[in-house]
C-alpha cells in the first residue's frame, strides 16, 4: 500500500482557501494519497502550534499564508535564497526532524509572466503595493534583470521598505517609490502593471487601480484570483492591455511547493491546465 502524504495550510483565517482543492487534484493526478487540512491558528496560538507540528512531525509539507509568511521565518533550521533575501516564506517542509523555508510565490510570478511571454529583461515595471506580494513580484522581476521596478503604495514608508530590502540584492536593478498621485509621468513607459493590493478582491471595495493612459499592448497582472475577472483586469481590457489574473500564479506555487515535498511532477503544463479548468468551476460555485 501507498504511504499517504499528510500536508496542511497554516494561516489565519484559512476558510475561503482553495489550495485543498488543488492539491486534490494533484494528488489524484500522480497517485499519491493525501490528506491537506486547512489549520487555522489564533495568533496567540502560533508559537505553539509550530512546535507541536514540527515535535510531532504529522504534516511533512506546510503551506503557509496570511499572517504568517514572516513569523514563521525564526523557526526555520533552513531557508531558501528567495526566504534569506526576502524575509517571507509560504512554504515549509518538515525533513528528518528538521524545517526547510521556501517561497514559491516567486515561481509562480515568474511561471505566470512566461506564460504570457512577457519578456522581463530590461523591461520597466510598475507595481501597485507594497506587502508581502509585491515584494514577491519586486524580487521576481529584479532577479529577471528587470532595468526598472516603480512601486507605488498609499504608505510611502512601506515601499521605501521593500526597496531598501531589494537594491542592495540587486544593484542592477533601479527602484523608484512613487506616490500614487504622482505616477503619471512614468505611465506611458511602463510594460507591465502589477494589481498588488487587495482593492477589488471579493470583500473590498471594487476599485481599479490601474493607472490611465497605460499604453496599448502593456500587460495588467492582477494577483487577486477571487473573483477571477477583477475591476483592475476589466479597465485594462478597456484600454487594449494583456491581462493575466491571479490564478496561474496561485497554481504554479502550488505545483513548486509539491515539487519540493515530493519531487517532479511528470506532464506539468497539462496539469496545471487541468488545474485552471477545474479551479474556475470552483470559484464560479464558491
Ligand atoms: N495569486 C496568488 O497566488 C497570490 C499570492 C499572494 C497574494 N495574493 C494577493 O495579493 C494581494 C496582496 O497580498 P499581500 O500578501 O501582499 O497583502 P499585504 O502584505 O497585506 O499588502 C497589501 C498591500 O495593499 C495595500 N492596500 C491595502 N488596502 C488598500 C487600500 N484600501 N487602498 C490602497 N492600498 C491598499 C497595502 O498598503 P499599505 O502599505 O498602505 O498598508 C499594502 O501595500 C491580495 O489581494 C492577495 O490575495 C495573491
């Protein structure tokens, strides 16, 4: 008989995920028994559920969401270049006693702009945000060889914060803060806008982000997948942009984090559109 492989999403709250349903399928797919629970920890719980997880060793592989991606950082016996240098990790495996930390939400950007043959090197970029998910996109970009990376946020001091984290990793790279009000002058240049914030996320208010004048052809990457076509992706078919919602990127981390707790996935790309179809009747019913 087959082990099973037991596996879990730390996160508070973790109701509406739907990484169980994702990593159903995957194991269906590859034939490898899983159980994936939802966990939700109270913040005052984090502590010491970690350490009840990780003595207990029950869970080998551990997703890790909001808002935990940086808390659980001090726990780690090991951690990746991407956790080292961007402070965040949204998963976790648990090896021979001993925690590894890895982020693959910058996999994910970089597999989502592949797909959308959007060519990084040299290219300007204009992110809107500045948490956790922007600097995922910062560093994916940078680490691309991207020539310029505008981040503009409501709080200035959040995205001097991310750049500071980021020039010194990669001086080639120009980063430029830029107060929303301001970015106008830098529009027209700018091949890639990225939807970074939760503004037209289901539960927030429905407003676009998206600046005017973005010039035809550029490609609008809105990280919210829920709902699948946000105000942000609407307003930049509006204006004749490529559009790309948060959804690729939610699968391809996915499929890294499995990558890492239990090694290659053989016809990947075919997975991963089974994947797209299946998720969107998900949310369509959710
Ligand atoms: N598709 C995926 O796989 C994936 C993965 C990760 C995240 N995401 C999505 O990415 C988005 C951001 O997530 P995160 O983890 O980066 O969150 P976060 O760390 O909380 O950062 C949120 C950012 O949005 C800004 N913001 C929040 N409310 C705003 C408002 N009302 N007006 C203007 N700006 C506002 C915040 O600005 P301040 O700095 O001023 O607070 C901050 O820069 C979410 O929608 C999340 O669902 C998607």
């Amino acid at each position: 008989m087959k082990e099973v492989f037991f596996a879990g999403l730390l996160g508070h709250p973790v109701r509406h995920s739907i990484s169980p349903d994702i990593f159903r399928v995957v194991s269906e797919e590859l034939g490898l028994p899983t159980v994936y629970k939802k966990i939700n920890i109270e913040p005052k719980d984090f502590k010491s559920s970690i350490q009840f997880l990780r003595s207990s060793e029950i869970l080998g592989g551990w997703n890790v969401t909001i808002p935990y991606k940086q808390k659980i950082i001090p726990f780690f016996d090991h951690v990746s270049k991407e956790v080292q240098m961007t402070g965040a990790a949204n998963v976790v495996h648990l090896k021979n006693g001993q925690l590894y930390g890895y982020n693959t939400d910058i996999y994910g950007v970089l597999k989502t702009l592949e797909e959308q043959k959007f060519e990084i090197k040299q290219s300007q970029s204009m992110i809107l945000g500045a948490g956790g998910a922007a600097l995922a996109v910062a560093y994916a970009l940078a680490a691309q060889r991207a020539s310029k990376v505008i981040i503009s946020n409501r709080t200035k001091r959040h995205a001097q914060k991310l750049i500071r984290r980021l020039r010194p990793v990669f001086p080639k790279t120009e980063f430029i803060s830029v107060q929303p009000e301001k970015i106008g002058s830098y529009v027209s240049a700018t091949q890639l806008f990225v939807n970074a914030t939760p503004l037209g996320m289901e539960g927030f208010p429905k407003i676009s982000v998206l600046p005017r004048n973005c010039p035809r052809g550029a490609l609008a990457f809105d990280l919210i997948y829920r709902p699948e076509k946000t105000i942000f992706l609407s307003e930049a078919q509006k204006y004749g942009l490529k559009s790309v919602g948060g959804l690729d990127m939610l699968i391809w981390q996915a499929l890294a984090a499995w990558k890492i707790w239990n090694g290659k996935i053989p016809n990947e790309v075919q997975l991963k559109s089974k994947l797209q179809k299946y998720l969107r009747s998900v949310l369509k019913r959710n």
